[in-house]
C-alpha cells in the first residue's frame, strides 16, 4: 500500500505494486500454477490469531476507539485539502485531536494526527486493517509509526497514527523539487531503519514485516525513521519450520527473490529487502528503475550487483546529486552491506541484528575522508549519467 503519514502531497509512487495476486504453493513455480487452499496455513497473522468469532479485533486498552463521527469532525469532513496520502488501502488525511483527551478540535489547533481511511468494499482492505491494529497495538518501539486509536462502525474501517511531517523517505530521496537529503542524513535513517526490523525480529513472534520500501519509512521534523504499515506483516516460523508460506505480494523490485518464486517467507526477506532500501539511499534511483532498450525493466538490485563487488568500482553508484560530499570508506562499506543483504541464498544473508551493527559502526567513523567530485569525473560509468546511459555504456 505504502500511505505516507505526513507528506504534504500526495507521491508520485505512493501505491504498491502487487506482484502477483495468486497464492504460489511452496515450492511451486508462480506461473500458471492455481492457488493453493492451504499455502498459508502456517502463515497466521497476529490479526488471525487475535481476531475472534465475531470479526472485531483484539485490542489493548491503549489503543483510543473513535466515533466515525470523531474523525469526520478531525479531518474537516475528510476534506481534499487535508488529503495527504492515498494507496490501495484507501486514502489519509490530517486531522487534530486534543493530545490530553483525544477528542477532535479544531483544524489548525491541537495535536496533528493521520487519520487513514480504508475504502468501502475492500476485503483485502479490511484484513490489512486488523493487522494493522493487532500488531500496533502491541509493538512499541522508537523505530515504528505509533497507532493512537482505530474506529469500527460496521464498513467504516479507519486508524489514526501519530503525524510524521517530514512525510515519506521516498518523496525525499525522488521528488523534484525536494531539498537534496545528505549523506549524514541518509545514514541515520538506514540505521533507524535496521533498528525497527531488529526489533521485529527479535520478538517471540519473529514479525517479518514483509513490505519494506522508501514509501512505507516515514521521517519526523527530525528526520529519525520510523516503519509504517502493516497490513502485510506475518508472524515468522517457529519450533523446526524454516519458513512460512504465503501469497506473494509486495512491490517490484524489493522482494526477495525466493519468496517471488516460491512464497516462501522468512526474516531473511526483510533483509534482502533493507540491502535494496540501503541501494536507493546510495544512488539515489529507485529500486525499479528505467526501460531497457529490450524493454524489459531492469531492477536497481540487476544495475549496481556487476560494482558492488569491487570497492574502486561502488563510487560509479552514488548519487551524483551529492556532489561527492560523502565518507569515501563510508559509502564502500555501506554498499558491502548491501551485498550481503542482496546474496542469492537467504542463509549467507546477516541477521538484522549484524547489520545494524555494522552501519552503526560506519556512522560512528564521523572522522573518515570525503571524496572530491574530480575523482569520479573522468570514470566511464559516471553517476552523472543516466542508468540507460551507463547500461549502453557497458
């Protein structure tokens, strides 16, 4: 779905791209095969496990239940004006809330809020919504969105979160118009990121986010990252299970390549996901990038894999926008983290948990040599250039 939560308008990108809409069987190629009645079976969400015979969900008392009525009046009646985001699962539009009572007020006073609204007649919709709620209402942490409150009136489905105005890292790292995000910048937000899916996986569920990408990492007016939307988590494999098997879906570009042929779903394919986040943050190109003369789209994962072997060739990579200020060292061993977060095999791929360490250690080097933009002028593949060009170029 990837809502941004706070940007001012509306992304170019802002809605998933679903995969395939079929479930795979495991082991299973996804093409012409049919949907298999039981290929989630051990796939439970939390939503599925806390949801009861009735339908409504399991939620803890701190979590505010709204009136309908409560978040028409908070948003101006879901006016345009306040709509700042819009995906599959529906629309979001910014309200105000009262921060000690959680009542509505007045538009322009009070606490700034997200109110998301899920659409009518969306099945798919409404078990994202429960996720949603049944996983935010137990997780906590600095790294995740914060879900406030939810609202139940029969079809009426809508979550209101915290507001995150610097909106999405995707809107930063690809809209026109927006201030260049530097270097430092970019790190602290890869290292706020890896912490947030360090700590799904280190919980007793094993939550594997399952949809990682630049639209779904929002940014506070401190720029610190947070993770959003859950609607596609899963819980992950317990006692000798190695995965869990699911639908696939997902946006192109980001999923693991396993859990594309066979649905196959572990932590290890948020980790492939968060070495393709860490490649847009270096370049600065999006994770599904430009049309090949053959017109087949080419990946950004398929353009920077031949360079980020060999460390004299990784600075062909970078965003030129960043006119060479950045850490040399920095940027080599960022990109070797992203190798290993991309390895074919999910078992060669590192826990978060070492990943987290590592970029943390990288950010720590505040000390290390900046590059001078004359050192990458004269190279064959300039990141001046554009991925067609560096491809035709090869």
């Amino acid at each position: 779905m990837g809502i941004c939560l706070g940007a001012p308008a509306k992304s170019d990108h802002s809605a998933s791209t679903q995969l395939f809409g079929s479930k795979v069987a495991p082991g299973n190629s996804r093409s012409g095969q049919n949907p298999s009645s039981n290929v989630e079976a051990h796939s439970l969400t939390l939503c599925d496990a806390l949801v009861g015979s009735t339908g409504d969900p399991f939620v803890s008392s701190n979590l505010k239940s709204f009136t309908f009525i409560d978040l028409k009046n908070a948003t101006k009646n879901f006016s345009d004006d306040g709509l700042i985001g819009e995906g599959g699962f529906g629309c979001v539009f910014k309200g105000w809330i009262n921060a000690n009572t959680l009542s509505p007020c007045k538009p322009g006073s009070g606490m700034v809020v997200a109110v998301k609204k899920l659409k009518a007649q969306s099945f798919q919709g409404h078990r994202e919504w429960l996720a949603e709620v049944n996983y935010l209402s137990e997780l906590h942490h600095e790294n995740l969105v914060k879900l406030i409150g939810y609202c139940s009136e029969s079809e009426k489905k809508l979550l209101v979160y915290e507001y995150m105005p610097k909106g999405s890292l995707e809107n930063h790292l690809f809209r026109k118009g927006v201030q260049l995000m530097p270097w430092v910048t970019r790190m602290r937000i890869a290292v706020d990121v890896a912490r947030g899916l360090s700590f799904l996986h280190s919980l007793d569920a094993n939550v594997i986010y399952r949809d990682l990408k630049a639209s779904n990492v929002l940014l506070d007016s401190e720029f610190n990252a947070k993770l959003s939307d859950f609607g596609l988590a899963r819980a992950g494999p317990k006692g000798d299970r190695t995965h869990v098997s699911t639908r696939v879906v997902g946006t192109r570009g980001y999923a693991a390549p396993e859990y594309v042929a066979t649905g196959h779903l572990t932590p290890k394919s948020d980790v492939y996901s968060f070495g393709v986040v860490l490649l847009e943050l270096l370049s600065g190109k999006r994770a599904s990038g430009d049309e090949n003369a053959g017109g087949a789209e080419e990946t950004l994962v398929d353009w920077t894999k031949p360079f980020l072997s060999d460390s004299r060739k990784v600075l062909r990579i970078m965003d030129s926008r960043l006119g060479g200020q950045y850490s040399k060292k920095g940027a080599q061993a960022t990109a070797a983290i992203a190798l290993r977060c991309l390895t074919t095999d999910p078992k060669l791929r590192p826990p978060m948990i070492e990943v987290l360490a590592d970029l943390e250690e990288i950010q720590a080097s505040t000390a290390a040599p900046r590059i001078s933009p004359q050192s990458i002028k004269n190279d064959k593949l300039s990141p001046h250039r554009t991925m067609r060009e560096n491809r035709q170029s090869r």
